[in-house]
C-alpha cells in the first residue's frame, strides 16, 4: 500500500479517535490528578453575596467549559502531529520534502 498526505492525514484521524476511547478511562493515577471544579465552585460560591450568585455561578460554568475546550484542542493537537511526525518518519525517512 502506498501512503499519501491524505491518506496519513485520514489514518491518523481514525486512530486518534480510537484512542481517544481508549484514554477515556481513568486509573488510580490519572483520578490523583484531577482539577474539583465542583468542589472550588462550591467554595467560591459560599462566598458571594446572593445579588451576585447567578452571574458567578454562570461565568464559572463558562470557565469551566472554556478550559475543557482549550485543553482538548491542544492535547489532540500535539497528539496528532506527533503521531503523524512519528508515522512519517517511519513511512518515509528524515528527508527535507
């Protein structure tokens, strides 16, 4: 079989939403590294006044799911090059093109 970009490309494509399954399940390690959100929101807000709840509560909510987005984006990004640097080099050697 003979590789292109676009095959690389769809290949790692596949393979990282495979494991992307697979690293969905935390071990004892992985559980020891957690960030509590629940547990900081909850503290934060037993200390703002009830006028201000709803909006804190909100902006945290919005934190919380802007962070998970920027930490997927840029953990599947460097996954992904690396694994298709890494492929590359296997299929094709270290070369300048």
């Amino acid at each position: 079989m003979k590789f292109s970009k676009i095959n690389i490309d769809e290949f790692i494509n596949k393979w990282i939403n495979f494991r992307e399954e697979e690293l969905s399940y935390l071990t004892t390690e992985d559980k020891k590294h957690l960030i509590e959100f629940d547990d900081h929101t909850s503290k934060i807000l037993k200390n703002v006044s009830d006028i201000n709840k709803a909006f804190v509560t909100n902006e945290l909510t919005e934190l919380d799911n802007e962070f998970a987005d920027y930490v997927t984006y840029w953990n599947r990004k460097y996954y992904e090059n690396g694994f298709k640097d890494a492929f590359r080099i296997m299929l094709f050697g270290i070369s300048d093109n």
